[in-house]
C-alpha cells in the first residue's frame, strides 16, 4: 500500500511591495515562512524568478513529494480558468502574463492563481471569522475596496473570474466626480482613499470658516504634523478616538455609505455572514456599530440579524486562502 507523503501546500502571496511564501498544513497552519520585497520595477521576469526563489525557502525537507499543490493569490484582474494575470496596476508589464503555467514548468507541481481579494474572502471561510459558513461576503476595506463572495462553498467567479468587484458597484448616479471610470463608487466614497479625500474637503472648509474667528482646527491636522493634505484615514480613526468633532463626523457619513454598501450586498447574495478586513477596519466599533446600525435600518427585515465582523486572519488572509485553494486543486 503507497502512502501519500503530500500532506502540505505552498501558498504565495504576490503584492506591489513585497512577495510572501508560506508552507501550510490543512489545519491552517503556517510552518514556514519567507518574505522578500518585491522589485516591482525590474519587470515579470525578476518577480517571477523571486516567486520561485520564496517557493524554494519554505519548500519541506522532503521537496516536492511532501507538496500536493502550490496557488498564488495575485492582483487582478486575472482569469483564474488559464491561470493568466491579465493586468496589475501595481507590478509594471505585468500584462497577459501565464503565471499558472510558468510556475507548473519552473515548479514541476499543480499550480493555481487567484486574485487575492478572492482568495482572502475563501480563507476567511475556511480558517477566519467565517469558518463553518457555506455563504459568505468577504469585504476588504483600504486604499481600495475588494471583496470575494462564496454561495454554498464556492467562490463566485463569473464568466472570466471578474465577478464580485464589489468596489466598483455605484452607490450615487448624481456625484460629481468618477473613481476609476466609475461615478460615485463605493470604492471612491468608503476606501481609505475616498476617506481621505473626504476629510480633506471638510478641513478646507472648516479652516476657511474658522480663520476669522481664530478657533483651531480639527485633531486631525495636528496628527498629520499640520497639513491637510497629509491626513489619511488613520489620522480620521485616531482623531476620532479623541471625540474629535469633524473626524466623528466623517466616520458617521463613511460608515452609513458603508453600510447602505452591505445593505446591497445583503440583498444580493444573501450570505450568512459579511467579513470585513483592511486597514480601515481596524477603526473596530468606531466604524462596525454605525455601520450595523445602517444595516438595521434599510435592509429587509429578514437580512437585519446577519453577522458584520471584523476579519480574523489579517495579513495572513491571502496566503491562507491560496492555500485553500490549492488543497482544493490537488
């Protein structure tokens, strides 16, 4: 009788910054890690190249034979099916690049790509704050907004694995502005971009109505060294914990655009559970109790008891997820 030594999987997480590799069980655990920055600007080739050298560092004693599958969770978008990255804002001539098969031939191993915010939303669902859930809506909430729906243990995909870009839904037809194309987005009103830029529009306003009366300025600028245009959505959370009157105002405008946001999401897919993991969700109750309360109200009566929780896996989100994946291909 043969005995399968391929108890593991290696799952990478490719970023803008930095490239990280993890060796992983199926229980979740991480048994070895590796990290190296990414070097965007050399071009595929060089990244490439140190997917593979991060692969090797967490490779088992044993090689290949202890590893069922290696996945790697990428920017998007990219087609999941022929394991292409179509394009990535953030690593320069990464277009229609065949990561899935260039590593399979490098590798001599089952090889899958996913787009991390997919891949974040199934290990979420598999180890985080959704375990035990079949449906399940992923948000993550930082300098963009991304997400990944799950409906009965299956990742939502669509025709070319586009689906579920739920940062570019529009939630005002009348704004006067676009965020990538889109006219008022859920992305360009809620990320911590669009946070930003709404906390820069009201301090402009309050300066100009406060230089004649000499009255200072919101927290917020002092946390910022004293330029509006360096406040960002850490500054808003933070001057917001001080009971700052213009932060507190700007998280109650924020979190019901959030939460009209997952009234849709609610109302579309139906999940169990809504997960929410990014930089701006680390604002805890400060955000998540207004944006319950949102939901409280406008949704449906029989979507008002469902669960909005914070994340429980954090940076660790993506490279759990490939890992799920990629047992789910061996």
């Amino acid at each position: 009788m043969s005995i399968d030594l391929r108890q593991h999987v290696i799952a990478v997480d490719l970023g803008g910054t930095n490239i990280r590799a993890a060796l992983c069980d199926q229980e979740g655990r991480i048994l070895k890690r590796h990290k190296q920055l990414t070097l965007a600007e050399e071009g595929p080739e060089a990244v490439i190249n140190r997917i593979v050298d991060s692969i090797q560092h967490v490779m088992p004693e044993a090689g290949t034979a202890a590893v069922k599958a290696v996945a790697a969770a990428c920017p998007g978008p990219l087609d999941p099916f022929i394991g292409v990255v179509m394009y990535a804002p953030n690593l320069p001539g990464w277009i229609d690049i065949p990561l899935r098969d260039i590593l399979r031939q490098r590798l001599g191993l089952p090889v899958a790509i996913g787009n991390d915010a997919n891949l974040a939303a199934l290990g979420e669902q598999r180890y985080g704050a959704g375990r035990g859930m079949k449906d399940l809506v992923y948000v993550t909430i930082s300098t963009g907004i991304g997400g990944g729906v799950i409906l009965n243990n299956q990742l939502v995909l669509g025709m070319r694995g586009l689906a579920a870009e739920i940062g570019h839904t529009t939630l005002d037809i009348h704004a006067d502005w676009t965020h990538a194309g889109v006219p008022g987005s859920f992305e360009g009103y809620a990320s911590g971009t669009g946070i930003a830029r709404l906390a820069h529009h009201k301090l402009r306003a309050q300066l100009h109505a406060q230089q004649e009366r000499g009255a200072p300025l919101s927290r917020m600028v002092e946390l910022a060294g004293g330029d509006i245009d360096a406040v960002t959505a850490k500054e808003v959370g933070e001057a917001a914990r001080c009971n700052d009157p213009l932060a507190l105002e700007i998280i109650a405008e924020v979190a019901r655009i959030i939460g009209l946001g997952f009234v849709n999401l609610l109302h579309l897919y139906d999940p169990a559970i809504i997960v929410v993991g990014g930089s701006v969700s680390l604002m805890g109750d400060l955000l998540f109790e207004p944006v319950r309360r949102t939901v409280q109200q406008y949704a449906m009566l029989p979507y008002r008891d469902r669960p909005i929780v914070p994340a429980a896996l954090g940076d660790d989100c993506g490279l759990l997820g490939a890992a799920a994946l990629a047992f789910d291909l061996a």
